[in-house]
C-alpha cells in the first residue's frame, strides 16, 4: 500500500494556472523589468506586459506551457528563460508551437534542454490564459503510456492497434490502450482545424492524461492528408481542443481494405508529435528536429531518401509509396535521443 500511494504522488502533474489579458506590445528585451514576484499558491499572474515568472522544482523531468486564445489569434512566447539567465528562445524558437487557439513551448524537447530548478522567466503575448503542467515523477526504463482510440464508423482497427503497440515497445516505451470507443456519426467527417467547433467538440471527449486517438472517415477540408496533430506537443495534461490527434481512415484504404501497416505508422507518427517529436527532415529538405541522433535527408520523400537516410523512422514527414502495388519498407524505428524525448512526455509513467 505504502508503494502505491508513493506512486501516486510521484507521479502528480502539479498544474499552475496563469490567467490574464495578453497584451501586443511586450518587449523582449525588457522581460527582466518589473516582473511580479512568485506567487506560494498555483496561481501566478504575468505583469500588463506578459512577463512573468515561475518555479521549477528539483526533480522535475519535464514541463509544457500552454497558451490559449480567441480562435482567431495566434498566442506567442517571446522569451523563456532558465534560472541561469539563458535565452532558451535564441534556439528553442524555431520549435515553439504556434497555431490559431493555441500555442505551447515543451522542455525538453531533446537532451540538449533541461528543467534546470529554479525561478524560469517568460514573456508571452495574445494570449487569454497561459497554463504550466510540470511532471514531477521518476524516470521508468520502460515508460507506460495511456491510449485511447475512437472511431467514427465501423472499420477494424484492432490489428493496427496491435502494430503501432508493438512498433512502441519494439523501442521501449509500452503503450497501454484502451478499448476503442465509437463515436457519433457526426463526427464522421471533420476539418483538420483544431479550432473548428465540430472538431474541437469532438476531440475535447478526450481524458487528459491520454493519447487521444480519432480515427475519422474523411477530412471536409484536407484531401490527401494521412493524420494530424494539433502540436507538438499536444496539449498533455490539459483536456480541450488540442487534447488528440486526427488519423484520416480513406487514405489508408486500397480497394476497400484498411493498410494496418500503414495506419498503424500515421497513428504512432502523429502520437509521436502529441508527445513532443518533429519529423526528421521538413519538406524542404533542409530544416531537422532538434534531436542530434536522427538521420538527415536533403530529399524529401521516402524513396528518395531510403533507409539509410532515415526513411524507416517512425517520424519521417512521408510513408513509403508504392512500387508496384507494395511499400518498400516500413516505418517503425527510433532513436535513442527520440525516445528520450518520449520518456519524459508529461503523461508517460
């Protein structure tokens, strides 16, 4: 008993609430002047300017600072600061999510970030509410991480299920998943918008402290697109419209029948991005995640860049095409410096 109650707490998501009025017109240079001292409650309110401070605590493995706003605007960081004064900005920047509704800043996002402790600075701007979740628990060499399917319609999923559980404990991380649950056929087909009021009514069914998976027919507004996410990371620990990811069924059927293989890969690659991880290579051939162990590629597709140049990882930005009716290979690998990443996601026990 005194295991699992130690368990327990150990593994708490401490949640911060930051509520005020984002302002345009901060200063990123002037985010050290009149900062409000730290608050002792879980409540910490930014100046008129949107800075603000906030506490890490030894021990943290990880946090995730979520900005929500009107759907029309675009909340932004400016700065984050570590307690050593450190601009995590100047390279963390350019892996800042940011979206209509909702943007976020996730540390770390690979080993070369760390939730040092101590007192942290920001500066956010457009913003209506800012959040912070920080998990607190121990590293597990085989992390547990909670999924949950739904779906619109009557397709089987239960192989591919099987083989995105298997592509994750292949390397190293266990997925626990839940019964799937049918959705209502008005969800049948979405927007691939977050912030579009059928979808986010739909993926805000999610719990969240789960991978919230909706596998839906069809997009109203994306044709040729495999899946989504809504970030990366989504919006662990933080239950709304950024809570899950969209895996679009028609484009994983050839006459009739689902690809499991296939669908299994758009499902663990858009959880992968819910967790935290960017693709190997963008389509321009030239930018890479922030992780120094995965492979690069200057080509764009699958083929072009085989496996030698990481086409079999599980978040390279294409999957295979078809050669004369078949996939060349697979998705499914990761890399140590990848799974670190995973090891350290909010909702991972």
């Amino acid at each position: 008993m005194l295991g699992l109650l130690r368990s327990i707490l150990i593994l708490m998501l401490l949640t911060l609430v930051i509520q005020s009025c984002g302002s345009s017109d901060t200063n990123q240079n002037d985010v050290d002047s009149e900062l409000p001292t730290v608050s002792t409650g879980n409540d910490l309110n930014p100046n008129s300017s949107g800075n603000g401070l906030f506490e890490i605590k030894s021990g943290t493995v990880s946090f995730l600072i979520h900005a929500t706003s009107a759907t029309n605007t675009k909340p932004q960081f400016n700065s984050l600061k570590d307690p050593n004064g450190n601009e995590l900005l100047t390279t963390l920047g350019e892996f800042a999510w940011k979206s209509n509704g909702y943007s976020n800043l996730l540390v770390p996002i690979s080993s070369s970030y760390d939730p040092k402790p101590g007192i942290w600075s920001y500066s956010a701007t457009n913003y209506s509410q800012l959040k912070l979740d920080m998990r607190t628990s121990d590293l597990s060499e085989t992390p547990t991480i909670k999924v949950q399917p739904y779906i619109s319609g009557s397709d089987d999923i239960t192989s591919a299920l099987n083989i995105m559980k298997n592509i994750y404990a292949t390397n190293g991380i266990n997925l626990e998943v839940e019964s799937t649950i049918t959705l209502d056929n008005k969800y049948s087909d979405v927007s691939r918008y977050f912030h579009n009021s059928l979808t986010s009514e739909m993926v805000s069914l999610g719990d969240n402290d789960k991978v919230n998976l909706f596998f839906i027919n069809d997009y109203t507004d994306a044709g040729g697109l495999f899946g989504n996410a809504p970030g990366i990371p989504g919006s662990q620990g933080l239950k709304g419209s950024h809570n899950g990811v969209l895996i679009n069924l028609r484009m994983h059927k050839m006459d009739g029948s689902l690809d499991n293989q296939l669908l299994a890969e758009t499902a663990g690659h858009e959880m992968g991005h819910f967790l935290g991880l960017f693709h190997t290579t963008e389509s321009n051939g030239t930018d890479h995640d922030p992780i120094s162990d995965t492979p690069e590629c200057s080509f764009t597709t699958a083929n072009q860049c085989g496996k030698q140049y990481g086409a079999d990882n599980l978040m390279f930005r294409t999957p295979w095409e078809n050669y004369l009716g078949k996939r060349i290979g697979d998705q499914d690998n990761l890399t140590e410096g990848q799974v670190y990443v995973l090891k350290r996601a909010l909702i991972a026990k």
